[in-house]
C-alpha cells in the first residue's frame, strides 16, 4: 500500500513558469523519501503541492495526488483541511517562522490538537506535554508557556515535529527541517524523526539538499533538477550505483559526504 | 514599565513648555493688533487713547517674553487667563466647547471602526475579486475628496435639496448626521485601506502556511490569528485619529455651525484672543502626547516581543 503517490504532477505558477514537470513516483507505507535538489528544482513546490498549500498563483496544472488511494486534488477546501494536520502533517525549515509570534506555544499547540479531536483544552494540553516530553524536550510546560522567538532553533523544529505527529499522521512531509540547525542538533533531529517512524509507522518525505541527511534517513531517494524528476530509487542503489549523469554529478560534488559532514549518529 | 510612563510624563512637560512658547512667539508675530481687532469685533471703532490704554490693560505693550513669562506664571497657579473674546474665563469657555467636540469625535471613532474593520477585513479575504474591486474603488473616491467640498455637498444633497436636516446643525440626533458623515467618510476610506494592506501582509507570513498545514479553519486564522496582529499597525493611526478628532475637526465644525472647540479656535485666532489660543494649544498637546503614550503600552501589551524584550534589558 502506498501513502502517498505523485502521477504526472506538474505545477504551474501565475507568472507561465513551470515549477514541476511530470513528476511520478511513490511513498510506500512506513518509508521514507527524501526528495534532493539544488534550490529551484522544485522539490519544495511539490511536497507544497501535495499540503494543498502552493503559494498564491502556484497550481497543480496536470497529474494526480493519491493520499492513501485517494486524489487530493479532488477533495473540497473542508476535506482538505480536516486531513491537514491529522492524516498528514507538515514541518518546514524555521519551525519558528511558521507558527504565530505572537502567541504562545501552549495556546496553538492546543489550538492544533482541538482542531481535529473533541477533548478539553486541559485534555489537549496533556496530549501536548506527553508529545514534547516523547521529543525529550526538557521542561515542557516551559516550552507551552514560551513564545516561539524565546527558543532555541532546534527546541522550535522538535517542537514542531511534536505538533505534527499528536495525531499520529500516516504521513509527515519535512520540507528541509534540519538545514536551519547547526550539525549536532541536526542529527538530534534526524535520529528523532527515525525514532518516530519506527514508533508510529508514519511514512516521512524529507525534502533537503543535504546528501548526508538523505542518505543516513531514506529509503528511497528522489533526485530533482529544473522541476524534472532525474532518478528514483532505492538509497543504496541511488547512493552507491547512481544511473542518472546529475546524480552522479551530485555526489561527486560533496567529496566531503565521505567524511565527516555526513550526519553521524551512531 | 512605570518608570517608563513617568519618563513620557515628564516629556510632557518639555513637549508644553515648547508648544506653548512656540505658539506665543507665532500668534504675536502676526502684524494685527488684539486689542483693536476686541473692538472691531464689537463692532466700535476705538480712538486711539482707549486703544493705547486697553494695550496697556492688556499687557500687549511689555515685552513679549515678559507677557509669555506672566502667562506661565498664571497657568502653573492655576489660572488661564479669560478670554477677550468671549469675556469670560478661557477655562469656562472651553469646559463648554470641549463636550461637543468629544460628542462628535467619539461618534464619528466609533461609526468609523465598525464600517471600516469589516469592509477592510472583507476587501483583504476576497483579494482580487468583484468585492475587494468595488470597495477600492469607492475607498479611492472618498479619499480624494476634500472633506470641506464633501460637507457642501452633503448639506447641499441633504439639507438644502431634500431638507432631510437643517443646514446649521442643531443639538439633537439629527444634527449630527452630517457632521459626523463628512467626517467618517474619509476616515472610513483611508482605514479601508490601511486595514486591508495590514491584514494581507499579516496573510502573507508564514505562520499562516503553518497554521493551514495544521489545519486550522481559515476563520480560526483570520479571527484568532491574522487580525489581532494586523491590529498592532492600526493601533498607531488610530491614535493619531483620536487626537485629530479631539482637536476638534476646525473646517467641518465651523461649516455645521457646530459648537465646538475647532470652531472656537478659528474664531479666537480671527480675534487675536491670545489666551484663548494658549489654551487649545495645551489641550492640543496634551491630547497627542496622551494618545502617543497610551498608543504605547498598547503596543507593548499587544506585542510579547517588545514587552519581553524590554525585560530582559
């Protein structure tokens, strides 16, 4: 069973640009995609597209989305809306950014659970503790009680993560999540979203343009560039017997992959 | 936060010693003489031995530092003079004018926030389409037209044309339609604006892209999210508003016959009546360093970033 399947999908934007074109491939149930590229290639756009959530101007102009068998592009504003957040979830590069500064954690954390569950605010706020202290975030009433500029960048991105995964998601989709962080938080990150997917089975599409994160993370690997899908495959096949030139050229690029900026966590 | 507001109090009293000199110095420059014009305005033409003693009763014939220097005694004991004008005590004479002016201000704030907020909020939401057109279009006329034409044209439509009120407004609910319309209209238009580019930038952030991948309603994030923080830009116009209105809208109440401390103050200017004029100015800058202080806190209660920041310092 796939979670998640992308069929000829291209995206247009207002000004004629085509941001994606044709792009195929699946998220298999319990897996993990990364989906690399340099910026512009469009890796972005398409997990954006997948959210229902491209910006202003920005269409799906062929293809289809098939969440769970099921084509995205077909559901109402409501049935989208009502899926976000609780069958599928979204982190994004500055966890910061995307939550409101101007209030609290607790307040949209809770916000969040009772939006997709009848239970108390108190009842919420549990769900919320229990899920940030899953994260080992230390003190998590502190962090209910902070505003999001009083944290640290990787307390807000496991906050995050926390946020997305209460309602336990088929899917998670990271749209870079740890290129904001420096290298040791980054691999906190890294092994946490692992964590979770082992716990919860949630299959996660991580879009990066770290090599390293893709191949200590995936199982399989997406290449993109210009908006075209070069190469999909399995992670040893994509890391280690590259068919596409870009690819090859990619990997050749990092030499340093080999040494030590690749994520090491174990 | 305390230490801060006694800190702006303080300013206050710069802010008064400044306005107030200022003002003195200017008003005196002007080349007509009060205490002619007194008499003039009581329709006698003085020779010129009572002229020179009402100079001298006056205090017109010292220097004008020493007559500034004499006012600001009398005021710091309490005492704002009388006016010439109206022979009476400048404080009297304003403790009545001022209750029409803030019956008009506070009306015309109130109708104001309640047609601009949902027409700003709707135009923002519907970005774009046939509604958003409609209300920019309309928003654009009513912020080119000059809020005196725009009154003519009211008293001329309404109570010249239809006779649906009297021409000099009188003290009843009808009298203040059209005073209090030539005021809003304008207001309403500029805040359509304002409210609109506030509540689309606030749309734009990203914070609203999240709030969505959560799955929040796009009620939940106007209403809980987008416009309490749009507020915080609309706060500070808004002051500013509050003290123009309080100043007394000068063009618009003396074109209603309105009775209230805009017309008083072009009527003592016209007269030269120095304590009269020295008193709006104190209430004129009272009035905007007020509003500008508590415009402040408000900031500071609405934005944890500011107030904590502060804080930490």
């Amino acid at each position: 069973m796939n979670v998640l399947e992308f069929q000829d999908i291209s995206v247009i934007y207002q000004n004629g640009k085509t941001a994606v074109h044709n792009v195929s491939f699946t998220v298999p149930e319990h897996s993990i995609v990364a989906v690399v590229g340099e910026s512009g290639s469009g890796k972005s756009t398409l997990i954006r597209a997948a959210m229902g959530l491209l910006s202003t101007g920005g269409s799906v102009s062929q293809g289809r989305i098939l969440f769970e068998g099921e084509n995205l592009l077909g559901f109402s504003k409501e049935q989208i809306r009502s899926i976000r957040g609780s069958e599928m979830a979204m982190i994004f590069q500055d966890a910061g950014d995307y939550l409101n500064p101007r209030r609290k954690i607790g307040p949209q954390y809770i916000e969040t659970i009772r939006c997709h569950i009848q239970v108390s605010k108190k009842e919420a706020g549990q769900i919320a503790l229990d899920m940030l202290s899953r994260l080992k975030l230390a003190d998590p009433e502190r962090i209910m009680r902070s505003y999001p500029f009083q944290l640290s960048g990787g307390m807000r991105q496991r906050a995050a993560i926390a946020m997305a995964m209460s309602m336990h998601p088929k899917l998670l989709l990271a749209d870079e999540p740890t290129s904001a962080l420096d290298v040791t938080v980054q691999a906190q990150v890294v092994q946490e979203m692992l964590k979770l997917r082992e716990d919860m089975g949630t299959a996660i599409v991580i879009v990066t343009h770290n090599m390293g994160v893709a191949s200590r993370m995936a199982d399989y690997i997406a290449v993109m560039k210009n908006g075209y899908l070069r190469e999909f495959g399995a992670r040893d096949q994509v890391i280690n017997a590259p068919r596409d030139e870009y690819t090859q050229q990619m990997l050749m690029a990092v030499p340093e992959l080999e040494d030590e900026q690749i994520v090491k966590i174990r | 936060m305390i230490q801060y507001i006694a800190k702006r109090l303080v300013q206050l009293i710069a802010v008064l010693f400044g306005v107030t000199f200022l003002t003195f110095m200017i008003t005196q420059a002007a080349p007509s003489d009060a205490a002619q014009m007194q008499y003039i305005s009581m329709g006698t033409i003085p020779s010129e031995e009572l002229l020179e003693q009402t100079r001298e009763e006056m205090g017109l014939n010292d220097p004008v530092l020493v007559q500034y220097g004499r006012w600001l005694w009398n005021v710091l004991h309490g005492d704002l003079g009388t006016s010439t004008k109206f022979s009476e005590s400048v404080l009297t004479q304003m403790s009545r004018k001022l209750p029409m002016t803030i019956e008009l201000a506070a009306v015309s704030g109130v109708i104001m926030v309640l047609i601009a907020f949902p027409l700003g909020i709707l135009s923002a939401v519907k970005k774009n389409k046939w509604i958003d057109y409609l209300i920019r279009f309309l928003s654009f006329f009513g912020i080119s037209m000059p809020n005196f034409w725009l009154g003519l044209l009211l008293m001329y439509v309404f109570a010249v044309r239809l006779g649906w009120f009297h021409v000099v407004s009188t003290n009843d609910i009808a009298g203040i339609v059209l005073p209090v319309a030539t005021l809003t209209i304008p207001m309403v238009c500029t805040y359509v604006r304002q409210i609109r580019a506030a509540v689309l930038e606030e749309l734009n952030s990203n914070y609203v892209v999240g709030a969505r991948s959560r799955g929040i309603s796009e009620r939940r994030i106007i209403f809980g999210h987008v416009l309490p923080n749009a507020l915080l830009p609309i706060v500070t116009l808004i002051g500013l508003s509050v003290g123009h209105l309080l100043g007394g809208a000068a063009i618009i109440e003396t074109l209603f016959s309105w009775q209230g401390i805009g017309n008083m103050v072009v009527e003592a200017i016209r007269v030269r009546d120095y304590p009269l004029i020295q008193g709006y100015v104190i209430w004129m800058a009272v009035i905007y360093v007020m509003v500008n202080l508590l415009v402040d806190i408000m900031y500071r209660l609405l934005d944890p970033q500011i107030r904590l920041r502060k804080k930490v310092d």
